[in-house]
C-alpha cells in the first residue's frame, strides 16, 4: 500500500554572520546548486506518479 504525503514542512536556519562575510558570486552559486538539486528531485517524484 503506498504512502501518500500531503503536507511538507521545511524549516532552514540562516547564519546571519556568514550571510555578510561571504561575497554575492559565491552564495548565488551555492543556492544556485540547492536550487537545481531541488527541482530535479521533484522532477523525479513527478515522473514515479506518472508511472503509477
């Protein structure tokens, strides 16, 4: 029987401290990557929902 999930809570916590100190090219790069890594995994429960 599958498991059906209808609530996703996400919680981030953020480094103020880090937030300054880092230059823009370096932190888009990195959100950039999180980003990316995100829409793939969602591409990939789309896919297993059309093939059920």
């Amino acid at each position: 029987m599958p498991i059906e999930i209808k609530e996703l809570h996400i919680k981030i916590n953020v480094n103020e401290a880090s937030k300054t100190n880092a230059a823009p090219d370096t932190s888009k790069s990195k959100d950039g990557g999180a980003v990316t890594e995100c829409v793939e995994q969602v591409m990939k429960i789309i896919e297993r929902k059309k093939e059920r």
